[in-house]
C-alpha cells in the first residue's frame, strides 16, 4: 500500500484500537507527549438580574453556591453543543459520502 493509500483510507473503530494495541509499548510509533498548563480561572461578569435569577435557581437545587451551580450548567450545556455539533458534522459527512 503507497504511503498516499494509506493517509486516505479510512479505518474502522476496531482497526484504529488494534493499531493502538500492537504500538502501545513502542515508544518510538508515539509523538512527544504534549504538556497543558493549567491556566487561572476565567471570570465572568453578569447582569446584576441575571446574577439573583442564577443564585435563585441554584438555591432551587440546593447547590452550596451559585458557582458550583453555574458551572455545571455551563458544564453540561457546552456537552450539548459539542454533542449537536459532532451529530451535524456526522450527518453533513454521511451526505457527502
């Protein structure tokens, strides 16, 4: 198979973690590792509204604080968007093909 084959065929789930199993131990089959930093976190400035309807509805599932609650509905709509946005890329992918 030319090396040009191999970039453009596509391989399935099981092909990609056989692949991954058999080249597990050879660190020479591997890139560098890459290393994150973790950066400070971000603040956010609301509305003073926004702000007392957020703190309400965090009492509301009796979150300890508003933040916790904040970030876990940041957390778990950004999961959504991402999870809607990989079924479009999906399904716009399955029509072209």
């Amino acid at each position: 198979m030319s090396p040009q084959s191999k970039m453009t065929k596509r391989l399935s789930e099981f092909e990609i973690d056989q692949i991954v199993t058999a080249q597990a131990e050879d660190d020479t089959a591997w890139e560098t590792p890459v290393r994150v930093q973790h950066t400070a976190p971000a603040s956010l400035a609301l509305p003073a509204e926004l702000a007392a309807r957020a703190a309400f509805l965090a009492q509301l599932h009796r979150t300890p604080n508003v933040e916790d609650w904040l970030r876990r509905v940041i957390q778990e709509r950004v999961e959504l968007e991402e999870a809607a946005f990989i079924g479009i890329k999906r399904s716009l992918a399955a029509r072209a093909a």
